[in-house]
C-alpha cells in the first residue's frame, strides 16, 4: 500500500474562551475575542451564527462558571497552532450524566479531518470524566458532513427531532463506558 495516499492524522488541543472572549466575539469583536483567547481567531468566529452562539456560552458562563470546562472552546491544530474551529459540549453533565457535544470547522479548514480529530478528542474528554454516562449528538438530517463524521465512533442513532418543513435532526448517543480513546 501507497502510504503517500494515506491522510495525515490530524491532532488537535483546545483553547478555553473565557467568558470576555466570547463577549468580544458575539460583539462582532475578532481582534478583541482574539486577544483574550490568546490566538489569532478566524472570522468564522464573529459569523451571524457564532456571535449568537458565543454570546449564549457568554451568558451560561455569566451564571455558572462551573460550566467553563464544557462549554466552548477554540480548537487548535498540533503542532502548528492554527486555530481550525471550535468545539465543545453544550453543558456539564446533566442529573442522567450525559453530556452533548457540538463542534464547527472553519470553512478554509474542512475535509482535512479536523472534525474526527475534534470529535475524538470530545469523545476521550467524555470518558474520562466519571459523572459522564452518555454522550450525545444531534445532527440535521440534511448535513451529510457532520454525519459521515460521527460514523465509526459507535454512535446509535436513538431518535429524531423537528419537522420537515423547519427540518429533522437526527439523535444520537454512545455509551461513555464504551468510548475507544487512542
């Protein structure tokens, strides 16, 4: 076999948005959010839908910053530095132990995969917490990326939300118990 056409894993770390970070991002502030995070953010992070995001992890931290471990983060290409997203869970466990996760790939850096290596290393965050008993994904039926992504990682899909005029997404879970972490 060709090793040259094998893709190169990719690895990531995560860089936590603390609650300023994400105030100067949903403000529409790229420089600003990227001098708290410490990194040169994407204008991926100041889009319509990031700042709404953003600003909604911004007021969850603002009244429980015991959140802060769960909640977003920028996620950051190893060994090169480049911030190629951000990710992380919507909440610390909740009184069942599960925990959903949610991620995005800045556009430039899509089909490189960024989004298994954030997803794996949600997944191995997840299990290594024991208040965590389940994780969970919910993906619009019409997103074929996201959804070839979470394929191969053990997820069962459990059920389906919404409506075909506003859209289906789709439920999914694993175990944590059952979480390969490499």
């Amino acid at each position: 076999m060709n090793n040259e056409l094998l893709p190169t894993p990719r690895r990531i770390r995560f860089l936590e948005l603390s609650e300023r970070a994400l105030r100067a991002l949903a403000d529409g502030d790229l420089a600003g959010g990227s001098a708290e995070a410490g990194a040169v953010l994407d204008e991926h992070f100041v889009g319509e839908r990031a700042r709404w995001i953003f600003g909604y992890r911004a007021d969850q931290l603002a009244r429980d910053p015991s959140a802060a471990p769960w909640t977003v983060r920028a996620a950051v290409s190893e060994p090169d530095g480049t911030v190629v997203g951000d990710a992380g869970f919507h909440g610390p466990p909740d009184g069942a132990g599960m925990v959903e996760v949610g991620f995005t790939v800045v556009p430039g850096y899509r089909r490189q995969g960024y989004a298994r290596a954030i997803l794996a290393a949600l997944l191995a965050r997840a299990a290594a917490d024991p208040d965590v008993r389940t994780v969970r994904a919910r993906i619009r039926s019409d997103n074929t990326p996201s959804l070839a992504t979470i394929a191969g990682f053990g997820f069962t899909r459990v059920g389906e939300q919404g409506n075909e005029q506003e859209g289906i997404t789709l439920v999914f879970e694993i175990p944590a118990a059952t979480i390969r972490t490499a």
